[in-house]
C-alpha cells in the first residue's frame, strides 16, 4: 500500500489511522467552530499570542498561548511548562469547558479513555510561519495521547519517525480537522509548513493550531 492510500483507507466519520496510535478525525471541530472561536478570543484578551524567542535565541515564526493549569514556554534555560504567563506574571486562562470536552472526546474516539489535558498550547500561524521538525519532549508523562485540533487555514503537517533523520510523511490538515497522538506515535518528529490556500472566511489569512496534553 503507498503513503497515499494509507491517507484515504477511512470510512466516512471514522477515524483515519495514520499511525500504530495515531488518527485524524476529519471535520471532528467543526460543529464547535463558533465556540472555539469565542473561547480563543476570550483568552487572547488575557494571555495575548506572542511570538517565542528560543533558547539558541531565534524567534520563532508562529505565535503561542496557552490555557489551562500549565503553559509551554521558553526561557534562556531552555522549554519548560509555567504555571504564570511570564509576560503577565498571572496564571495561565482556564481552559474553556468546550476545549476540554473536545480534547476528551476526541481522544476517546481514537481509542484513549479518561484524557485529561492540563496544558493547551495554542499556535497561530500569519502567512509564511512555519513550524519545523521536533520532538514533543517536555511533558512529563509520554504516557498521555495528544490532541490537536487545526483551525481556519490549511497546512501540510509532516510526520517523521523517532530519528529526525527518518523519512516524512505529508499530510494536508483542514478546518475543523482532530489528530490524536499516543503510544509509540507520541514521540515521533513532526512539523507543520506554513498555511497554504484559500483564505479562511471565519479566520482570514492565518491557521490556529490548539494542542492539547497531559504536561504535569
Ligand atoms: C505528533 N504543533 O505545538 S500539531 C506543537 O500544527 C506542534 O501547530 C503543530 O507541533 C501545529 O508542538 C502540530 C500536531 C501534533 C502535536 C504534537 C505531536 C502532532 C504530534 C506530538 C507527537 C507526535
Ligand atoms: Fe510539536
């Protein structure tokens, strides 16, 4: 079987298998797009998306914020989970009862009971920002799947193996798309190019990324 038809093996609102633990639930978002939304702008007000300087001092390309208990971060010791913005010095938003749920059943959906997520950490990509490959390394349990859910416009996202060296699969996220991550998935290099096609007509010219883990 090619790399392709691996993409297209999914019955209509089944979960497609991308991986031994690793799903994407076409569309699963998008009858929760308006209260994502809302959500999203609500704890932009307070924790406002910024753009990450690295610890090897470049600046990242997408901005991030976070919501729930823990947020990712960096600072001149390297990435780490905080309990407080570091820009504002309060406590990360609460995650909003909509993202949780969705987290929650999402994971269930791909075959993960009793995901609780403590940390969100929200990506936005302007035209042109791009995420290139890593590791998901920071949490402290690998145990936990992650979710993440694509929001306005498309991007490729790229699945690599446990080597960054290790041949990458394309695959193209849309609105409203859920992947679900674990197992001896969860460790895999990933990356995202910058968002590609139309314009999103809720969004505009730029894709939002929530991921959601089990950090702490
Ligand atoms: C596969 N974000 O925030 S989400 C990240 O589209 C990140 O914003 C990308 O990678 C984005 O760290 C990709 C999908 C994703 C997230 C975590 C993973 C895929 C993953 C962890 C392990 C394997
Ligand atoms: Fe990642």
């Amino acid at each position: 079987m090619s790399t392709l038809d691996l993409f297209h093996s999914a019955a209509p609102g089944e979960p497609e298998r991308i991986g031994p633990c690793a799903f994407v639930l076409h569309g699963y978002a998008l009858s929760q797009e308006q209260a994502l939304l809302s959500a999203i702008a609500g704890i932009e007000d307070r924790a406002p998306f910024r753009r990450m300087v690295t610890p090897g001092g470049l600046t990242m390309s997408a901005a991030l914020t976070n919501c729930g208990a823990l947020g990712w971060t960096t600072d001149r010791r390297g990435y780490l989970y905080t309990a407080a913005d570091p820009d504002s010095g309060r406590p990360w938003p609460d995650m909003p009862q909509a993202f949780a749920m969705l987290a929650r059943t999402a994971a269930a959906a791909a075959g993960f009971r009793d995901f609780e997520p403590d940390a969100c950490l929200m990506n936005r990509y302007a035209s042109g920002a791009r995420m290139s490959l890593h590791q998901d390394k920071n949490e402290r349990d690998f145990g936990a799947p992650i979710v993440s859910v694509s929001l306005g416009m498309s991007a490729t996202f790229l699945f690599g193996g446990l080597a960054r060296s290790d041949r990458v699969m394309k695959l193209l996220l849309h609105h409203g798309d859920v992947v679900v991550w674990g197992g001896e998935d969860r460790l895999r290099y990933h990356g995202v190019l910058a968002p590609e096609g139309a314009t999103h007509p809720l969004l505009g010219d730029c894709r939002i990324n929530l991921t959601f883990r089990k950090a702490g």
